[in-house]
C-alpha cells in the first residue's frame, strides 16, 4: 500500500523515510529522491556538532574520547534524534528552493503521534531537555567555585553548554509547518478489513484528539459495502487486497480536495433569551459512549478512546456550564449555558 500510494502520489519532490523500511516495498525505477534515515550516520554528524560544547564536560569527568552509537538506553532519544533529522532535511529543502513537496513517510500511529507531539513543541522541546539540566549545573557551579580555585579545576560556564542555535531554528520551522494546516497534510493510512471498524475507528479519531489536522484516509481491506465516515469532508479511499492494480484510484484520490469542518468551532445562540454557547470538535470515529466531559481551569477537557483533548474555554464562557454532550456526524457538540 505504501508503494501504490507513492508511486500515484502527483508530487516530484523527495521522500523521507522516518519508518525505516521503504527500500523493501519501492520498484528499483522509483522516479523520486528517497532519503532514509540512517541513525548511526546521523548520530556521528550531530556528535560532531555537540563535541565542542561538551568537551570540557567529558575532560572533567575523564572521558578522553567518546563515539557515542545507538541504540540509545533512554526512552525518547531516538524519536528526538529523528526529529532533528527530519528539520534538517527540511530546512534544506527550504533553502534549495526546489520544485514539490516533501513527502514523510512516519511509523505506525501511535508511534508517529508521539513524534509529531513532540515536533509541534518546536524549540521549547529542546528547552524542556536543557534548562534543567543547564539550572542545575549554574548552582551546582556556584556551590563549587570555592574547590575549583583550589583545585584548579576547569568547570564549563552553562551558558557553553547550549545545543547548537541552527538545531532551535531548524525545529521551530518544523513546527511552524505542522501547527498550520495550509502547510501540511497528515495522511492515515490503515490495514483491516470491515469486521475490524471497532478498531479502525480508533486510529481515524487519534489525531484530531491530539489537535492534529488529520486530511484524508486510505483503508486497505475486504468486507466493505460502505465507505465509513463519509460526510467527514476528508478523502476517504477503500483499496482491496486482492493484487489488482489501483493506481487510477488513488490518483483520483489524491487530486480530490479535503474539506473537514475546523478541528474546534464555537458558535452563539439564544435559547429563551438566554446565550447559549455551543463548542462543536471535529473527531471522526467517536461515539457517545466514548466520551467523557469535564471542564476546570477555564479548559474544556474531552476524554475519548484512551485520548484527552484540552480546548481553552473564549472569554464569553466563563462561569457557563456545560449542559449536554452529544455526537452529530464527525463531530462532537458540547452546549454551555
């Protein structure tokens, strides 16, 4: 599916590979540039950046040579590492000023919302790294400033230790062109069969449960008779796993517009003369049993499928009450009054 999608995709601009596996499904005549990402290579390249900076460090706790090689023991580095990569190759692609755009392949769903969460932080996730760390080691400095008169030891200032200014400036491009929807589309793609909708419904509803602007939808799979969330606004495509050559289709597929209604739309009205608010969430694949409503601290909480959506309640709502929750097509409708 992966293959079929590319290979119709009406684009001539390079592929990046987060996922790791396209050179198993891609023909050998793939007319497109495919950049994987190669974790040891880059973690040499971003190793020679933060050498300089960290030098004193390993000097002071005696490490003379460092070659540092994945797999990484913390949680997180890689997802982080890949995400420095990702704003790198898109800051060249800015730069070079070429044709078409830039297609990124992600891992699987709940693997490529945890990097896409942490790629809309942009540079306060470097911030949320550092400055800890980097306050820490100011007051740890300044308790030992005595010693190391003494002792002649070479302790680095915090402000020496900073990552690179270009890797801030790369990451909050990145988020720039994921927190405005003009800029990007995210594609789902998904595997199973009818019978599996239960399933299925929770993955289409994912991303809008995590503000993130979800475009259209390819299902691959047998059983289907209908096609799900059809008055989504999104370009929803039903491919069979039957060998069949698809590729009109999904070409088709790809030039038809996505129109989803706003991820969140408050609208006013008057309900015996009295205002009334109406918060209404784009989120495909809820049902009223899913939900649970809770509004505190001036925020609107929507619970659904293992997923917790945070809205800030405008000015005007403030000291209403949510009186009814309720599931209108793809969206959801929370009424205040």
């Amino acid at each position: 599916m992966a293959s079929d999608l590319l290979i119709a995709q009406p684009d001539e601009g390079p592929v990046l590979d987060l996922a790791g596996d396209l050179s198993l499904v891609l023909p050998s005549d793939f007319p497109r540039i495919v950049k994987p990402f190669a974790i040891e290579a880059h973690s040499r390249m971003l190793w020679s950046e933060l050498k300089q900076p960290l030098t004193p460090w390993l000097l002071m706790l005696g490490f003379e040579d460092v070659d540092p090689k994945p797999p990484w023991l913390l949680p997180g580095l890689r997802d982080l590492q890949a995400l420095l990569w990702l704003a790198e190759q898109l800051d060249h692609k800015i730069n070079s000023s070429g044709d078409g755009v830039v297609t990124v392949v992600l891992p699987p769903a709940t693997q490529a919302l945890a990097m896409l969460q942490l790629a809309r932080q942009g540079p306060e996730l470097l911030d949320s790294l550092w400055d800890p760390l980097l306050t820490w080691w100011t007051e740890t400095r300044r308790k030992l400033s005595h010693f190391d008169r003494m002792l002649r030891l070479q302790l680095p200032a915090a402000d020496a230790l900073r990552p690179p200014e270009v890797w801030r400036r790369r990451l909050q491009t990145l988020s720039t062109c994921l927190n405005n929807p003009a800029h990007s589309e995210l594609v789902l793609a998904l595997i199973g069969d009818a019978a599996r909708w239960p399933v299925l419904r929770r993955r289409c509803a994912l991303m809008p449960l995590n503000s993130l602007p979800l475009s259209r939808i390819v299902l691959q799979g047998q059983g289907w008779t209908m096609i799900p969330l059809s008055d989504s606004g999104l370009p929803i495509l039903i491919t069979a796993r039957d060998g069949l050559d698809q590729r009109d289709a999904i070409r088709q597929w790809w030039g038809s517009a996505s129109t989803p209604p706003p991820s969140v739309h408050w609208g006013r009205g008057d309900q015996q003369g009295r205002l009334t608010l109406t918060c209404r969430v784009f989120a495909p694949g809820v049902e009223k049993a899913d939900l649970r409503i809770t509004c505190r601290d001036q925020k609107l909480e929507i619970s659904a499928l293992e997923q917790r959506l945070h809205i800030p309640l405008p000015e005007e709502c403030h000291g209403f009450t949510p009186l009814s929750a309720r599931v209108k097509g793809v969206c959801i409708e929370i009424e205040f009054r």
